[in-house]
C-alpha cells in the first residue's frame, strides 16, 4: 500500500487528526481514581460517532479487538482491553486511540497520571513524551526510520530507561497500520528511506524495567515480563519538504 499523500489528502488527514486529537485530551481528563476504563471507552465511542467518524481499531484484528478506545494499565504496554477495574490514586493509564474520518486512518497515545504517583512513574511519563519530540526532531526527507529509531532510543537509554523492541510505530493513512515500520532503536542511516508525503504513527514504548514482553490470555495486552511500569505516547505526522507536520 503506497504511503504518499497529496497535499490536499494531508488537508483531510489532518481534520481527522484534530478529531482525534480533541476526543483523547478530553478522555485523558477524565481519568482519575473511581473511574473504570470501560466508562472511558464508551465516552470515546459516543465522541466519535458524534464527531462523524469511526474507529479504527473495533473489530481490528483477530480475535477482534472489542473497544474503540485502547487502555493500559500500568504494566500494560499497549493494546489493553477496557475493564471494569477502577483506577486507583498511582496508577498511569496509557489511551490509545484511533479513527477514521473521510476514509482517512490517524492514530494516537497519550500517558496519564492517577492522582499522585511516584517519581519513578512520573519521570516514566515525562521520558517518553520526550522521547517522541527527540524523534519527530530528525524526521524530514531522506532522513531513514533508523536514524529516527536511533534518536528515540538514544534519548530513553541516557535516562536510564529502555525501549519496547517488539512493537513500532508505522505507517498509517490508508489504513491503521501499513509500512514503514518505524522502530523505537536503530542505527542511523539503516531502514527505509522518509520521502515528501509519508504519513506515519511515531510512538515510543518505553518501560522502567526489562523491554521483553508478553501478550495476556486475552490475546490482546501486551504485558512487560518483569511487570515494570510503561508509557507509550504517539502522534501521526506527515513527512514534509523540510521537516514534519503533526496532524494529530
């Protein structure tokens, strides 16, 4: 699936990304201690039919992925299925989110805090939203995603933190997930090539502990083995002549 985009198609993405962007910073104040992620999901739902749109990831995958909205929970990397647990003052929640809106996919994560939580935690959260800007900071045209995986990892290791090696960010647009894959480590100047028009997911995984991970008998969270905390934050961005554009 071709991963370039018109200007005028990067217009449409973009309003889509607004969408998005507004539903999950919305969703994210709305976390605090008593609330359950299933309560979480369905004001997702409810946000985005109202905005005109539909998800991207209900019914994605197999078995099908049951929610709209992605939540997890502190040892939850990504892809944490909505429960009906209530979040406790400590926690950190990872929201994922993703839509489509004019036939167009864009695709989002944000970390938040429950209340007061630990310094570790906090420096977890701060980490890896810096991680995604150190990044997006290398991306432009001819630039490769190991030059932008390299840049992340970097970043993350000098904080004394590690990377999530078997899930990446990727490219989206026409779909939720298509290429490149854009790992969160690398080695500059390997991997595929950035050109003009590109649409990608950037989204660091980063964990306080070991990066290995295993998948839940749900079949959908992704768990760290050693059950250290993760945070995971992402943007959609489009690949611009001298630089990028976020449009999420």
């Amino acid at each position: 699936m071709k991963n370039y985009f018109t200007p005028q198609e990067i217009d449409v993405v973009a309003k889509g990304g607004k969408i998005l962007g507004d539903i999950l910073y919305q969703i994210g104040s709305q976390v605090q201690p008593g609330v359950t992620g299933i309560e979480l999901n369905q004001a997702a739902e409810q946000m985005i039919a109202d905005a005109g749109a539909t998800s991207a990831f209900k019914g994605y995958g197999q078995p099908p992925y049951p929610n709209a909205l992605c939540i997890s929970v502190n040892d939850c990397v990504v892809h944490g299925i909505a429960n009906n647990n209530k979040f406790i003052s400590g926690d950190i929640v990872s929201l994922d989110l993703g839509l489509v809106y004019q036939g167009f996919f864009t695709d989002m994560a944000i970390t938040v805090a429950v209340g007061a939580i630990s310094t570790e935690a906090q420096k977890l959260l701060d980490v890896t939203k810096e991680a995604l800007m150190c990044g997006l900071a290398v991306i432009r045209p001819g630039v490769t995603t190991g030059t932008v995986g390299q840049a992340i990892q970097s970043y993350v290791e000098a904080e004394g933190l590690v990377v999530v090696r078997e899930f990446t960010g990727h490219g989206v647009g026409r779909a939720v997930h298509q290429e490149p894959s854009v790992p969160n480590f690398g080695q500059v100047g390997e991997g595929a090539v950035l050109t003009e028009g590109m649409i990608l997911a950037i989204e660091p995984m980063v964990t306080t502990g070991d990066w290995h991970i295993k998948i839940a008998t749900n079949h959908w969270d992704v768990l760290t083995v050693d059950h250290s905390l993760a945070a995971h934050w992402e943007q959609t961005i489009a690949v611009t002549a001298t630089g990028y554009q976020i449009l999420t």
